[in-house]
C-alpha cells in the first residue's frame, strides 16, 4: 500500500473512533434537572366570568300633575333627598281659589242639610193630615238631595287641597337628583312628556349579568352528576371598568327567568352596596361568581399549553426518570392555574420548569420545588430561586 493510501486509512480510523466517543460522551449525560410539583385532588373553587352592567335600584322620572308656571327651584342637583323633600313650587294661586270656592260650597251643603232633615222629618209626622204622599216623598227626595250635595262638596274640597298640594312636587324616593330641565317662569302641564328632572337611587345598586344557556345546562349536569357540588348562596365580586376590584361582595336577587332568542343568554341580577356610589347606573363591569366547588387538580398555567387543537398539555416526571406528556381536561380557571378533572392522578409529579427544552421520553431529575405569588419557583431544599 502506497504512503497516501496508509494517511487516508488513518484519517477514516481516527474519524469513527472520535465519532465513537462522541457518542460514548453523548450516552452517559447526566438527566435533565427538572423543578417538580407534587398533585394532590382538591376542593376547588368553581368561579365564572360574567360581563355585567349597572342599573339603578330605583329611578324616577319627575312630572308634574297641574298645570303651571314654575316658581321656585327647591333642590341642589346632585345632594341626597328624602322621601317627600320639596322639588319644584308651581304657581298656586288659581288652585288656593278653587279651594276657597268649594269651602264655601261645603259650608253651604252644610247649612241646607238640617234644614231638608227638618222639613222632610216634619212632612212623616203629619203625612195624611195635612201632608200627601207625594209631598213626603218631595221632602225625602229633597233630603237625599242635600245629603248628596253635601257629599259632592266634601269630594271637591278634598281634591282641590289634593291639586293644592300637587303644586309643590316632592321627591317619592330616596336618591340624588339631576339637573333640572325646566327654569324658573317655564308654563308645565299635568302630565306632560318632558320630564322636570331624574331622581336615581344608586345604594344599593343591582348588577346584571349575562350567562349563556350552554354552560348553565352543563353545570346542571355536573351537579346531577356528582362532580360539582353548589353553594348554597351565590356570591358575586366586580371588577370595575379600570381593572380594579371592587369592594364588597352581591347577593343574588333574580336567577333569571328566560333565555334570549337573539343571544342565547340570560340575566343574573345581584345587589351590592354602593354607599359611596363608585358604581353608576349604565357602568359596564365584570363579575365573578362563585357557583360552588368541585374536586379537582390544581395546575399552574406556565406548566401548561395548549396544543394546535387547542387541547391542554403539560409533562409529568415518571418513576422511570423520564419525561411524559400528557394530555388534560380542563373545567376552566381558578387564580393562575388550569382546573383539571381528567388526565392527572393522585401523587403524580407536575413538571414546572425547563419547559422550553423539554420532550416527551427525556431524561430527568425532579426537583421539588414550590411556586409563590409571584409565579417564581423555589426550590424546597433550601429556598433558591429557579
């Protein structure tokens, strides 16, 4: 063999044995060392997500109920009133005058009334002597009369006081006012279209909710079920417009009775104290109710993804010192983690980090570890940060 043909021979031995070693290398890597949860079945609370909206637990339109010219303005647009606090004054003159004028009617039915008492009194005393039949019934009908005309004055008296009244116009609920629509020297009608102000009672305030028929049939199920177990009383928390969480907790006050033909949604309506009227009637919002609780695993979102068909997946450290993927399924969210029901079981080891390079059937080495309210794994052993 040729000095050329021995160099290249030495080149393809030295090329497999370097290859050789490589993989001799490549086969004794230590496993991967993986941050590892320990899962255990738990009671988890079941919250829902509801879009929302404000509406006021009172609201009044205020109109007038006589005719007039308005007067005086008698409340501050935006202060608290009672229940009977004055609103408007309208022109009372004309209506004093018609109470005049039928207190003089009443004082005159009241002064014929004795006199067709008597008359028709002295008429059954001397009936057939010197009194016909037709002139005793003449003195019961004019009695009759008089008691009816006096009657009819009463009436009239109280309703024109009643019309007298009307020209101070009250507030008959509690609430703030708005601003009002007509100025003092406006002509008003009884009854008229145009409201004079609002009133909007706002403490408490009712929030409606919207919930799909869907998911209400579904939860109805897992209740029959077993797998869900209801609260006795729904609780709601809001979430306002700019993301913070609202204090205080609702009632429920209406379940809802039919479903929407358009949306296929129904409302939920629940009451929250508003005392200091954070919330406004009209105010768009976001509830969170929670309708009971179920047996569940908790898994932390960043151990988690979902695949290309949207199923959620996550890998587990088995006893043989490798990685599995595992497919879950999911009834939703609680805090920052998935609530799973299926694909998990009691014990298993829930890999939370090194996600990024991991596949299913890799070597590993659990950890264990813990993640805080930051979302920062530490580990167990001696509280070091990931």
């Amino acid at each position: 063999m040729s000095a050329k043909g021995l160099a290249a021979g030495a080149a393809i031995g030295l090329a497999a044995i370097a290859s050789a070693a490589s993989a001799q290398q490549q086969d004794g890597a230590p496993p991967m060392e993986v941050g590892t949860i320990e899962l255990h079945r738990q009671q988890v609370p079941r919250v829902v997500t509801l879009p929302g909206r404000a509406v006021a637990y009172q609201s009044v339109d205020v109109r007038p109920r006589v005719d007039g010219v308005v007067e005086e303005i008698l409340y501050k647009p935006g202060q608290p009133l009672s229940v009977g606090d004055p609103l408007f004054r309208i022109d009372d003159a004309s209506y004093r005058a018609q109470v005049a004028s039928d207190a003089a009617a009443l004082a005159t039915a009241e002064a014929n009334l004795p006199v067709a008492q008597s008359d028709y009194s002295r008429a059954q005393q001397l009936a057939g002597r010197g009194y016909t039949e037709a002139e005793v019934e003449s003195a019961r009908a004019a009695l009759a009369e008089a008691e009816a005309t006096l009657d009819a004055a009463n009436a009239a008296l109280d309703y024109s006081r009643t019309q007298l009244g009307w020209t101070t116009i009250s507030s008959p609920i509690e609430g703030r006012p708005d601003v009002a629509a007509v100025s003092v020297g406006d002509l008003v009608t009884a009854g008229q279209a145009d409201a004079l102000t609002t009133i909007v009672q706002s403490d408490p305030i009712y929030v409606d909710m919207l919930e799909a028929s869907a998911r209400m049939i579904s939860v109805r199920q897992q209740i029959e079920a077993g797998e869900l177990t209801m609260s006795s009383d729904l609780a709601a928390t809001l979430t306002l417009e700019n993301g913070s969480i609202y204090r205080g907790t609702g009632t429920l006050v209406s379940p809802g009775t039919t479903v929407s033909t358009t949306t296929g949604t129904f409302t939920l309506r629940f009451s929250f104290d508003n005392p200091h009227n954070v919330i406004l009637p009209g105010m768009f919002l976001r509830g969170d109710i929670t309708i009971g609780t179920t047996d569940a695993f908790l898994v932390p979102q960043r151990a988690a993804t979902r695949n290309s068909s949207g199923q959620l997946t996550a890998y587990l450290a088995g006893g043989d010192g490798q990685s599995h993927q595992v497919t879950l399924e999911d009834e939703g969210s609680y805090g920052n983690a998935w609530i799973v029901s299926e694909g998990l079981g009691e014990g298993d080891l829930l890999i939370v980090d090194g996600l990024r390079a991991m596949a299913d059937g890799q070597a590993v080495r659990p950890v264990p570890v813990e993640i805080d309210g930051d979302g920062v794994t530490r580990d167990l052993a001696d509280g070091a940060g990931d």
